[in-house]
C-alpha cells in the first residue's frame, strides 16, 4: 500500500558526563586532575533517497532513538560521540511539527535535514583547573538530546501528473504511455494510491507521470480526500487534464476539475496542460472541445482500448512539458546540512555539575519540578548530596 503521510518521534542522543579523576600513578603522589569530556550525543537526520517511492518504510516503527554520548574517563581520555540515525524518505518529502510549520522540504536527492540535534558532552574536571584552582572536584554532566514529534507528508516529485474527474481513464492512459501497471476497472476510483511511471523516448530520455485517483466537486475543500490528493500535483511541471470525451461535455468536465484546481491554490490554476479526450473510439466524430485558453497547450484526441492516438501523445510530451529548473548553481550553493527548525532549542539557564560529594546546580536556581527532571537526567541517586546555592541537600526521590 502507498503511504504519503507518517508521523514520528525521534529522539537524539544524550551528551556524556565529564570524568572526575586526578592523575594517580607510582611517585607522582599529586598528578593533578586528568577527567575527559564525555562525547557528543548522536543526531537524527532525514536523506532524500531517490530510491525510496513512499513512506512504508517508517510505518512499522514510530520512535526513533540516537545513541547517547560515551562518558569521559581519567588520563584525558574523552567519551566516544554517540551513533546518529539516518533515516531515508522519498524525494519530495516535506517534514512538519506538531504545529503544522514548515520544518524543511527535501525536495531534491540527497538532501539532508538533522530533525534532532545530539546533547553535548560535559567536559572533565581538568577543563576546570586553573592556577588558583588546581584540584577541581567537579565535573559536568551532559546536556540531554531533543525530542520531537513530527509528520512527514510526501509531494511526489514528477514531471507530469494526470487529473481528471473519476472513471475518465487515467490509469488506462498511463499504462499505455509508462512502464506503470496500475489497476483498470470499468467504475469510479479504481484508482485509490497515486502512482508512478516512467516514459521513455527513442533517444533514451525519460519523464516521470504521476496518476492520482479521481478529483470530484469539492475537492479543494477536501471532500473525498481531496487535499491530500492534489498535494501530489504540487510539483509537477506540466498537467495532463483527462476527460471522458464520450458524453459530449468535455467543456463542463473541463470546467469542474479546473474550478478545484484554483480553489486549491499552490500555483496548479497556473500550470500549463495538455488536454487529453479519451474514449475516441466510442465517439462517431471527433469528440467537441471548445475551450479557449492560454494555459492549454495542446488538445489529444485518443483511446486508450484501441491505442489511437497515443504514440502522438508521448512524443508531445517530451516536446510540451517544460525544462527542470536548473539546479547545479544552487546545489553548489547548499550545505550539507539544511537545518530549518523554526525556534532554536531553549538552553537552560543553569547546569549541573558532578562532584565527587555529588552533584552542583549552577546558574540560575530552576523551580522544584524543573530541578528533579534535571537531576534525574544526570542519573542522581537515593542519597546523593546536591548543593544548591549555599544548601546542601540530601535526594530524596
């Protein structure tokens, strides 16, 4: 089954705490501190993979873990950065928060969004040595991982898609023109999951055409699913507009699916078509169109049980649907990667160091429930003394 929408959890790794360790060796009676920092947290990053055709891979699995930093240890030896997760989702996937903002859109492959961002690591206790201060009995721990919830809704990225009213032979038409072997019945939305396929031409270069179930009145306001079903229309190039020509009122079919495509916005009343009359052979004559408008670029007569007039049709495609917009500049342009998260993560007004009594709250002092969530993270125990200002406190959970 086709999956263009998902929602996960991913949760980046913690930072490792800072060792607390001075230097003990045979003769050197006072080495001096040598704890390492602890290691960076991993990262969850989303990759457009162009190999990926929708979002089933992340269906069986919602939450999605990095692991956390390695702790720092003595003679300076630091924590290991925690292992990032990588997850691959189709070209064309956008991600949103739990408040429906942008947070990035991997439109092309190999894009790459880090949706998670690992904790740092705390440094050691000889990070803290200084000329007055040549034993420092504290270490810091690290800094927790983020955690977001996020959906991730696929546009599929094609050179061409097919619109049309239910049952006007849209996935016939596809077969005929693609390598795409998408169900044909003889009722309404036979067609219930878009569907790719690819057109290739004798001189060896390919289109990509999109096949989306049936549009009806009302679409544009998300009746039968209609909002999720013109997403995938989003990004193409070129519509080709199918009609049954074989009732004779192609002009009000017409009519119907272009009063939802700009009730819908994002551009679809503005994009170029090709006109297709399908179920030529069920009509005497050539099926009547009137229709004047610039946004048409040509009219196609076929059909698609006999296979009049489709070979016209595929080499018009090659020589109507417009060039990709150039890429190479702006790729050379892009980092990495692209991070478009809308706030950045609040920083916490105060840290928790570790001693070797303990535990230190530095900074400004939080609130009670604040303090504990804190704390809990730092892996405190029954017992264990926190000082907290100028008080000492003995945890009791």
């Amino acid at each position: 089954m086709f999956h263009d929408r998902v929602r996960i959890v991913v949760r980046s790794g913690r930072g490792g705490d800072g060792a607390l360790s001075f230097r003990r060796e045979k003769y050197v009676p006072k080495g001096g501190p040598d704890g390492g920092d602890g290691g960076r947290g991993g990262d969850v990053t989303l990759v457009a993979d162009p190999s990926l055709r929708d979002l089933s891979s992340l269906r069986g699995r919602r939450v999605f873990v990095a692991d956390r930093g390695g702790s720092g240890r003595g003679a300076r030896k630091h924590g290991a950065d925690g292992e990032s997760v990588e997850l691959g989702v189709p070209v064309g996937t956008q991600v949103r928060g739990t408040d429906d903002r942008l947070v990035a859109d991997l439109a092309h492959a190999g894009a790459r969004v880090v949706v998670a961002r690992g904790g740092t690591g705390g440094r050691g206790n000889a990070r803290f040595a200084t000329p007055t201060r040549q034993a420092p009995r504290f270490a810091e721990t690290g800094l927790p991982g983020e955690e977001h919830e996020l959906e991730l809704r696929l546009k599929l990225v094609a050179d061409a898609a097919l619109a049309g009213l239910p049952n006007a032979g849209k996935s016939s038409l596809l077969r005929r023109i693609s390598n795409a072997t998408p169900k044909v019945a003889d009722y309404p939305f036979t067609t219930l999951q878009p569907v790719l396929g690819t057109v290739e031409a004798p001189d060896g270069s390919q289109l990509t055409v999109a096949d989306v179930p049936g549009l009806i009145e009302g679409a544009s306001d998300g009746v039968g699913l209609g909002h999720d079903f013109l997403a995938h229309l989003e990004r193409a190039r070129l519509l080709l507009h199918v009609i049954d020509a074989s009732d004779g009122d192609a002009d009000a079919r017409f009519a119907t699916i272009e009063r939802e495509l700009s009730l819908y916005g994002a551009g679809l009343a503005e994009r170029p078509q090709v006109v297709v009359l399908n179920k030529a052979d069920l009509t005497p004559g050539p099926a009547p169109f009137s229709v004047d408008d610039p946004r048409i670029l040509a009219v196609h007569r076929v059909s698609c049980a006999t296979g009049a007039g489709i070979e016209g049709l595929r080499r018009a495609l090659f020589a109507l649907c417009p060039a990709a917009p150039e890429l190479v500049e702006a790729e050379a342009q892009l980092p990495e990667f692209l991070d478009y998260r809308p706030t950045p993560p609040r920083r916490r007004p105060f840290r928790v160091l570790r001693t070797d009594r303990g535990y230190r709250v530095v900074g400004d002092v939080p609130d009670e429930e604040e303090l504990e969530e804190a704390l809990r993270g730092a892996g405190v125990r029954r017992g264990a003394l926190v000082e907290v200002g100028d008080e000492e406190l003995e945890w009791q959970p």
